[in-house]
C-alpha cells in the first residue's frame, strides 16, 4: 500500500509537466501564421508589382510601333528630315563647344598660373580699359580732364587708362595672415611739377604706380603700409572713364596717393555693428603747382619731408552689417589730418589740417548713397586746394615772397540705383573752394589758370553695363566748371564712351 501511494505521487508532477509541454508549440504555431501572412502580403505586393511593369512594357512597346510608324511618314518628307538633321548637328556642335570650354577651364585649372619666389599664391589681376571722348570746350587734359580751361574743345581716344595688377598672400606670422598688392596704370608723366600735375603731358614715360598694400591682418587687427588715397576718404566715386585721375578728383574728391603706415582696429559693438578706430602716419606730397625747384638733376624733398615730421591721419567709423566683406553697407565716419611744412621756397613752416565727415548709405529701391565734406588748411597735397597748398607774390623789394596757406571747404555726393544685377546708374556732384578774400590778395596779372583758380565743380551721370563678370561698358557725362579768383569762368562739358576687359 505505501508503495502504490508514492507512485501515485510520483506521478502527479509528470503529469504536469505533460501537461504544459504543447504551450511553446502553440507560440511557434502562432509565429509561423503569422510569418506565412506576411509572405502572402509580399507575395500580393510583388504580384501587383509585376503587373504593373507588365503594363508599362505593353504602353512601351506600342510607342515604339508608333514611332517607327512617325519614323517612316516623317522620312517620306525631305524638307523635315533635312531640319530634324540640322537641329542634330547643331546640338552636337554645342556639345561639343562645351565640351572644349570645360577641357580648357580644367587645363587652366591644372597649370600653375604664376609661380613667385616665395612659392605662396599670387594672382594677376587687370583692366584693359578703351576711352573715347568728346570734350565740347578745352580742358587741362583732353582724355582726363580736371578743369576747364578757355578755349576750343576736342575728341579722341585714349587706352593709357588701363590697370595691371598682382595680388599676393604669404604665411601667417604672430597668428596674423600676410598679404600684398600692387597696381600701376600707364598714365605717367615725367613732368617736373610732379605726378599729379594738371598740365598735359604726352611723353614715352608713361608706366606708373598707383596704389600698393602690405600687412598683417588678425580676427580685428590689421598693421599696414600703403601708397593710397587718405583713410579718411574710404568711398570714391563709381565711373568707367575716371580712373586713372578718379572721378570728381580736385572737385571735392581727396583722392592723391601718398605713402602711409597705418593700424585698424575693430570693436564689436551692438546689433551686429563694428567700430573701426583707424590712423597712420603719412608722406604727403606737395601741391602740383607748389612743388619746390632747386635748379638740379635730383629730386627736391617735399615741404612736409624738409619739415622732418610725419603726418598724421585719424579716422572713427560705424559700419554696419556686411562690413568685414565686399557688399554694400551702412557706414559714418569722422577723421582729422595734420601734417607740418617747411618751405625753401617762401622760406618759412606752415601746417596743413583737415577735418572731414563721410557716410555710406543704403536706402529704399536699392537706391545707395555715399559722400564725404572736409574744412581744412593747405589741402594741394591731398587733392584739393584748386591744386595749391598756399599763394604767394612778390615782395616790394623783390628778395622773397608773401605767401599765406589757403583755407579751403569742399565735398561730394553720389547716388548709385542698381536697376538689376549688371546694370547701374550714377549721378555725382562734387565742389573744391579756396577761400576768395584770401586768395584775391595774392593774384597777380599774368598768373596761370591755377595760381588764380578758385573754384572747381563737377556734375557727372553715368550707365554702366556689365554683361558678364568680365566685361564693361559705360555712358559717362560730365560737366566741368572752373571758377577764377577775378570772377571770371571757363565750362565744358564731357561725353565719355568707356569699354573694358577685366581679367
């Protein structure tokens, strides 16, 4: 009895375990179902799949008959043939010109185009510039004129305007990265009065330098020298047929070239903006009709290098967004100049000082304003001044000379609208004053036109296309009106055609 009662317990946990065995056969049961629905969805998806492809190949098949069938009919009719064979050739014919244009850019992508000592970067860079002109009354130059003068007028054409470059990058030093340009032009002239005399000039010397830069340049630092206009005048008027002697140049533009030494500095300020705390130290050149003779073959220094101090030039702007680029944008500025003078010819010192304002402004239907005002003193060297830093005239007894520094005020404006990408309009004014009452004490009878100018004025419109990035063409006219201390005046008026290649 004992013994049947144990193997009657000993069968109860069999019995359960027999009993729960088919529950992991139903789980794989279930896993396969639903695997099997799946393929079967697949399987319908694929079906309805072939029978799409089916039915395009059927729709392909029946424009093939079609085409072959417009194939033959077209064929019976020579005059298309003959057009369907000319439209093919001419597409093949540009294929194959793009074909030769891309092989060429990537050949001259390949090459190396300049290759400098230094082994860094540098880039030619040009103009090739064609002026024709028509000057209605006389002028002090006939293809860049400045002043007008008595006279009758005259026409020609001109090509001494264009401009050659090189721009340069070299290695980082102190964190800072380097870089160097250069540009001449060949409008010289080895007239003793200097290079930027109002007098013509057509001699074999004609290759000249116009600007050159070099320096370091950090995040918001940049240390320099330069041959360049003065920093105070950062904007210079938009023209094609102005640029060997810029536009509105001695008629409110301080435009001349002049050695400098320089640093800029940038400060963020609010909403995006920048101020640009500028100043350099500069080599002014004298006055062209005051540059100071001696009688030998060797070049004079000028009255601020015989005074043996360097000018100084300062300049404070807002500029707004787009400033650390190439694009248009908002600018204020305010800058002062001083530089010392010492002449052998009056033999006596004087200084020469500026103050000036300048803005850059961008207004409503892309319409753009920039100017620049300065009130100064002794302003020939930098462009203004009706060419003179001071007037003078014989003493009573004919030992030396009174001479006095002239005051002098001027400015310009210009409007620029961008009707499209590659199509613009310009109207500028500009007006350089010495003052008249003292000025009128120093005129003499026999005088030339500058020693007795006293007011310069220009207006000048121009239309500038450009249909491609290389190409240029322009429309200018300008009307010039030169005023003398007597009250007496001479006007003319300018229609300039400019084409140009820039490379």
């Amino acid at each position: 009895m004992p013994l049947l009662i144990f193997a009657a317990c000993s069968a109860i946990p069999s019995v359960y375990a027999q009993s729960e065995a088919p529950e992991p056969l139903e789980q794989k049961v279930q896993k396969l179902t639903e695997a099997l629905a799946r393929t079967q969805a697949q399987l319908e998806q694929s079906q309805q799949a072939l029978a799409e492809m089916r039915r395009q190949l059927i729709e392909l098949q029946h424009q093939m008959a079609q085409s072959k069938t417009d194939a033959v009919s077209e064929s019976a009719d020579p005059a298309s043939s003959s057009s369907d064979a000319h439209d093919l050739s001419a597409a093949v014919e540009e294929i194959r010109e793009r074909q030769a244009m891309d092989e060429t850019q990537i050949a001259t992508q390949e090459q190396v185009k300049v290759e400098s000592a230094s082994r860094y970067p540098v880039k030619i860079t040009g103009l090739l510039l064609l002026n024709s002109f028509v000057n209605t009354g006389a002028v002090d130059m006939p293809a860049t004129p400045t002043v007008a003068i008595p006279g009758s007028g005259s026409t020609g054409a001109s090509i001494r305007q264009s401009i050659l470059g090189l721009d340069a990058r070299g290695p980082h030093l102190f964190g800072a990265s380097s870089y160097a340009d250069l540009r001449v032009d060949f409008n010289g002239s080895s007239s003793s009065t200097g290079p930027y005399t109002g007098y013509y000039n057509s001699n074999s010397a004609i290759l000249r330098l116009r600007t050159a830069h070099a320096g370091l340049r950090w995040n918001h630092t940049e240390a320099y020298f330069s041959l360049d206009h003065p920093i105070f005048t950062p904007d210079t008027p938009t023209s094609l047929t102005a640029v060997a002697i810029p536009a509105l140049a001695w008629s409110g533009n301080l435009w001349t070239w002049n050695p400098q030494v320089g640093i800029n500095q940038d400060v963020e300020a609010l909403h995006g903006r920048t101020i640009r705390l500028q100043a350099v130290l500069v080599d002014v050149g004298d006055a062209p009709l005051t540059t100071e003779q001696v009688g030998t073959t060797t070049s004079p220094p000028s009255s601020a290098e015989q005074s043996r101090w360097p000018g100084v030039e300062t300049h404070i702007a807002l500029l707004g967004d787009h400033a650390s680029n190439d694009q248009p944008h908002n600018h204020f500025g305010i800058g002062g100049y001083f530089a010392s003078h010492s002449s052998t010819l009056v033999n006596h010192g004087f200084d020469s000082w500026a103050a000036t304002l300048d803005a850059g402004l961008l207004l409503p239907a892309r319409l753009q304003f920039t100017g620049s005002f300065y009130r100064g003193l002794a302003l020939g060297g930098l462009g203004g001044g009706a060419y003179k830093d001071f007037a003078l005239k014989p003493n009573d007894d004919s030992t030396g000379y009174y001479f006095r520094p002239l005051d002098d005020v001027g400015g310009w404006a210009q409007l620029k609208e961008k009707l499209a990408e590659r199509l613009e309009l310009n109207a500028a004014f500009g007006i350089d004053d010495v003052f008249a009452n003292e000025l009128r004490r120093y005129n003499i009878s026999g005088n030339t036109l500058y020693q007795n100018l006293d007011r310069t004025r220009t207006y000048t419109g121009n239309v500038i296309y450009s249909p491609s990035a290389y190409l240029l063409f322009s429309l200018e006219y300008r009307h010039f009106q030169s005023t003398l201390v007597t009250g007496s005046s001479s006007t003319s008026n300018i229609i300039g055609v400019g084409a140009g290649y820039k490379f």
